[in-house]
C-alpha cells in the first residue's frame, strides 16, 4: 500500500488513476521542495483514491466529457442551494461578479438559475469552464451527499487504498468529504497526516449536517468527529479566491486540533496544483511522513 494518498474532486470523471498521479506528483513533490523536505517521498509512494468513473455516463462517449446540461437541469433543493452559495462566495470575492441580493436569484424559476450561471461563467474563478461543466459539477456534489449507493461505492475506493503503510492522506474538494468519511469509518488506521485543500467541508447546511457520521449537536453547535486517533494531524488549506472552499476554517466544526490556513492561489484558486505546490501544504505532507 501506498505512503500517500491522494483523492481528487468533482470533474474529474475522464480521468484515472494513474493520469492523475502523474499529475499530482510533481507538484506534490515541488511542494516538499519548498518546504525543504526534497526527497521524502518517491512517486512510487503515491497512489490516486479514483472514484470519478462513477459520475461518467455509461456507454457515452462526450469530446467535452459532459452530458449536455442547461440552466433548466439544475434541480430544485441542493443543487439550487449549492449554485446560490457559490454565486454568492464568488461576488465577495470578486468585483466583477453581480450580487445574487441585487437579482431574484434565489427565485424558483430557470431564469434565476441561468442568472446565476451567467454571472459565474463571467467570474475568474469559473472562467473556463463550460456551463455544462458547472451543472456537471453541481450534480456530483449532490449524487455523494444524498445518493447512499453512490457515496457508498465512492468512498470504498478510498478505503481501498489505505492500508497499513499509509501515512498521509491528500483530498481535494469534494474529494476531502470522501476522504474524511472513509477514514472515519477506518477505526485504528495509521494515517499521521490528513491534509484537505480547497474543501467544503466547512459549509453547514449542505455539507457538515449530510456528513457520516453525523456530527454531534451541541444546541445550535455542530461537532464533527475526529477522523483517526490522538496522533493524527489535520491540516486544512483553502484558497483566499476558492469558491468551492467556501468557509475557509473549518475549526468551528470539528476543534482546534486542525490547523486552517488561508493560501493565494492566484487566478486557479481551486486548482489541486496550485495547491499542492505550496510551502505550507508540503510541510503537512512531510510531517506525515518523517
């Protein structure tokens, strides 16, 4: 089994295993560099957690790789819930995006939800990416959450991957909800060192009230559990400009034994890369592993 293990986001339903490691990798390993941790790990010591294949339509073969959704196939509930969040998140956060307040777009109608795509397609944050994309996105956040034979299937590739010699644990966006509930569900595993990046794991509502197991309720208070033991490290990263990564401490939610960090990732603010490249992020993974 591998030292590192890394676990990938929404959108990445073209991908594999092994495309993604080779991704990865380097810039996983510049980010040790930085960190003056060159050498501590090996590619040989990385494996990918891979469970987009099951977000990809059976049987199709799309050059965009998504089914062709409009405005009018974004659902009402989570989906709704979770594209207001993320316009909302991208209008503080960047001055050429329109305020939701300023619209009708929490109203039930597909002209509000296409308000909505219209303004996040003129974000930086989703500049490039293709308003199929975006639907694409939102309804794989929505298949882990509510779907138990999806989340199910999801999170056994993870658990797969981790055994004894693992030490480290890497999760990118929804990817860290995946992770955290499979090492929940590991009782005794030997991971030193969780290290989520641009996640959602803070968003109260949508995520921490859906998450398994259930967090304890403290009156109007949430506390999630602890993934591993008392030697486990957890260590968050979010993007000053991530969108996905909508509340940037997540310690509110599960104590202050996670340490929170707020990056600048630049123009890809919820790049997995741009992440991982940084001095912060390979100092998480070398502690793991030293």
């Amino acid at each position: 089994m591998a030292r590192v293990v890394c676990v990938h986001g929404m959108g990445q339903q073209l991908q594999g295993e092994d495309r993604l490691r080779s991704v990865w990798w380097p810039a996983l390993s510049d980010g040790l560099r930085r960190a003056g941790a060159e050498g501590l790990a090996t590619e040989a010591d990385v494996e990918v957690g891979f469970y987009g294949d099951l977000f990809r339509p059976a049987g199709q073969f799309l050059a965009a790789g998504d089914p062709p959704y409009t405005a009018r196939d974004v659902e009402d509930g989570f989906e709704r819930e979770l594209l207001a969040a993320w316009w909302q998140a991208a209008a503080e956060t960047d001055p050429e995006v329109a305020s939701p307040d300023a619209t009708d777009a929490l109203a039930a109608t597909p002209r509000s939800v296409q308000a909505a795509l219209r303004a996040l397609s003129g974000s930086k944050f989703f500049a490039n990416l293709a308003l199929r994309a975006v639907v694409s996105d939102l309804k794989q956040v929505r298949a882990y959450l509510t779907d138990q034979k999806t989340r199910e299937r999801a999170r056994g590739r993870v658990m797969d991957r981790i055994g004894p010699d693992t030490r480290v644990v890497i999760a990118h966006s929804l990817g860290s909800v995946v992770a955290y509930e499979a090492l929940c569900a590991l009782p005794g595993h030997g991971v030193r060192a969780l290290v989520t990046i641009g996640s959602p794991l803070g968003m109260r509502n949508l995520v921490v009230d859906r998450l398994q197991p259930a967090p304890a309720r403290e009156g109007k208070a949430v506390r999630g559990a602890w993934p591993g033991g008392d030697k486990l490290t957890w260590t968050n990263l979010a993007g000053a400009g991530d969108v996905v990564a909508l509340v940037k401490d997540l310690r509110p939610v599960f104590g202050d034994r996670l340490r929170s960090a707020v990056l600048s990732n630049g123009t890809h603010a919820h790049d997995a890369t741009s992440y991982l490249t940084d001095a912060l992020c390979g100092r998480a993974i070398a502690e793991g592993l030293a």
